[in-house]
C-alpha cells in the first residue's frame, strides 16, 4: 500500500470533518446553506462559496470515492511536485471546475431568462418568482433547475489532480471498479473527461450520478492538464520537481 502524503492526508481529515459537521450541525441543512455553491443570480449564492464547496459532500458514497481517489492520485502527485505545487494544481483545478460549470448555466441560463423577459417578466420579478419556490413551467424545467442548482464536492480538484497524474505516468494501467481492465492513463484519462463532457452536454449519465456536474470535471481536468503543460514545458524538468 503506498504511503499517504502529508497534503493529501490533510485534505482528507478536513473532507471528513466538514462531512461530519454536515450530519450532525444544524440537521444536515445549515452547512448546505452556507458552504455549498449555488448559482450567483439565486440570493444564497455567497463568495466564500466558490471555496468551501470543494470540501463539501452529498453523502458518504461521495466522499469514500473522492477521498479514495485523491490518496490514489494526490499522493504520488504530491510526492513528485511538493505540497506547494501540488496544492497550486489542486486548488486551481477547483477554481477551473467553478468556471467551467458556471460558464455552462449562464450560457443556457440567459437565453431562457431573455425568453421569460420576453414575455412579460423583468429580472427582478423573475428573481421573485424563484424566491417565492415557484416555476417557469412555459420556458422549461431547465430554466428552474439551474437557478436553484448547487455544487458541493471535491471532484474538480481531483480531476485536476487526475489529469496531473495522466501527465506524469501515462504509461500507468488504470482501472474503473465498473470495467475491471487495465488501460494506459494516457488513454483512460482523456476518455473519462471525454464521457464527463458528453454526460454534461448531452444530460445522458455514464458511471456517475445523474445530478453530477460533469462541467466541473472538465473545468478541472484541463486546469490541472494546462499547468502541468506550462511547468513542464516552460519552468523546469522533472528532475526538479523533488
């Protein structure tokens, strides 16, 4: 078994404790309601989201697997780069997975809030109507889904992490726990982001949850993809990493 990494172990007791404090503060609501990311335009939205998020999760399936794969990825990452580099990628990746997937809703958000002003609504109204718990039910279930949406795991840090990874091993044989065969990283990374795009654009859902934000995951692979890229091409050679 390959030792835990300092940052990495760090990472997860912070993970486990904010889970715990989930369950047990404020009847599983209150941390959802301070530290989750929702949309900007719904009146929950707080900066301190776009961070607090990365260490939220939606139950102890959530966790187990990211928790599992950051030891799996962070730990051999950490080691080669150093916790500073290797927290650099991992909290970027976060901020790219924020920017991808809120990209994404205000690209199909504000054509349908043009069409609800376009008959009749202003933004305010159309503000109201969401705070009141109601429906646009002639624009789309889409329209109302997004406003209300929030965000809550470490999956595009990892992402990121996992695409750090691909970059430094590509030669390593992967496994996913649904199709128990050795593949290259090189060629199993690229595809799991690939289904992670078609699942965000098309909604039909692979390996994971239906409510997933695949976006984040492709926001945080090509973060961590893209800095790797730079430092490797431009700032040092592996030999320096240590």
């Amino acid at each position: 078994m390959m030792r835990i990494s300092d940052t990495v172990k760090h990472l997860i007791i912070i993970n486990v404790l904010v889970f715990i404090g989930t369950l047990t503060i404020g009847g599983g609501q209150l941390f959802y309601e301070w530290f989750a990311l929702y949309f900007p335009k719904n009146e929950a939205f707080k900066p301190w989201q776009i961070v607090t998020h990365m260490f939220m999760h939606g139950g102890f399936t959530h966790l187990l697997f990211n928790m599992f794969a950051l030891w799996m990825f962070g730990s051999p990452v950490e080691n080669v780069l150093g916790s500073k580099r290797f927290l650099f990628i991992y909290f970027s990746a976060g901020l790219g997975a924020v920017a991808l997937q809120l990209g994404y809703y205000y690209f199909k958000y504000i054509p349908m809030e043009q069409e609800a002003m376009a008959l009749g609504f202003t933004q305010d109204q159309i503000v109201e109507v969401f705070k009141e718990g109601k429906a646009f039910r002639a624009i789309g279930q889409e329209f109302n889904q997004i406003y209300y949406a929030s965000m809550v795991g470490a999956s595009g840090c990892i992402m990121g992490i996992l695409a750090a990874f691909g970059m430094m091993n590509p030669n390593a044989e992967l496994m996913m726990i649904f199709l128990p065969i050795p593949i290259k990283a090189k060629y199993f990374i690229p595809g799991i982001i690939i289904l992670d795009l078609v699942s965000g654009i098309t909604g039909q859902s692979f390996f994971s949850p239906s409510n997933t934000a695949y976006m984040a995951h492709v926001g945080g692979a090509i973060t961590g993809f893209i800095i790797m890229w730079y430092w490797k091409k431009n700032q040092f050679n592996q030999n320096r990493w240590y």
